[in-house]
C-alpha cells in the first residue's frame, strides 16, 4: 500500500512543478512560496480536523515536536529554493535535479538513521544521480 501513497506523492510532486511554473510568471518566487504554503496549511489542517487527528497533539514529545520544526524548516526553505529555481530555469531540468533528494535521503539515512546500504539501493541512488546528470548536460 505504501507504494500507491508514494506513486501519488510522484504525481502531484510533477503536477507541482508544471502548475508553480505557470502560476510564478512574473510573481516574485518567495511571495508565490507563501501563497502556496497558506493554501497547504489550509488543506492539511482541513484533513486533521476532517479526521479527528487533533485530539492527538497532546500526545507529541518534545523529539516529535523538534524533529518536525526541523523538517517544517527544511520543507520551507526546499520550496523556496524550487520555485526561486523554477522562476528562473526549465522544469526538465530543476524537477530532475531536485530529485537528487532521492539520492541524498538514501546516504543520509544509512549515515544518520543506520538504514543498510544494499548493492541495490546503491546501484538506484547511483542511476538516479546518472539519470540527473543526462537529463541537465
């Protein structure tokens, strides 16, 4: 099932980038970051009120909280960098190169979170920084 959520995340990451490429012509990159922001801070507590998942924020720790700052902040300043990126060049090279982050996340995990660096995760992360590079050159 996991990988159905995944395929999604694909497909809407894609539609990100060519609806962004539009929608930022002539915006300025980071005021067009926050608009996108207000529209997904809306959505996502629809769905967490739509839910019932709120009655759960009493049950956070102060990891949970600090880690999920961490990546709020992370998440924050990727989009600005993307579309800052996706004003001033082609979506069929900066989509690719921001999914260097596959690549990335993998040594980051073995090296930070102890995941098992196999032949095959190797070889992946290996054919998407080569597909990276046949893409932008």
């Amino acid at each position: 099932m996991w990988w159905i959520y995944a395929l999604l995340s694909a497909v809407f990451a894609a539609l990100t980038a060519i609806f962004a490429k539009v929608g930022i012509k002539g915006v300025d990159s980071d005021l067009a970051t926050a608009l996108r922001t207000v529209v997904i801070l809306v959505l996502a507590w629809g769905i967490v009120f739509f839910k019932g998942s709120a009655r759960h924020l009493t049950e956070l720790t102060k990891t949970n909280w600090a880690f999920l700052i961490l990546s709020g902040c992370a998440t924050g300043l990727s989009w600005i960098f993307y579309f800052k990126a996706l004003q001033i060049g082609r979506v069929s090279w900066v989509a690719p190169v921001d999914k260097l982050s596959v690549a990335i996340a993998i040594v980051l995990a073995v090296v930070f979170l102890g995941e098992p660096l196999t032949l095959k995760t190797a070889l992946g992360a290996g054919f998407i920084i080569l597909g990276t590079l046949v893409l932008i050159a």
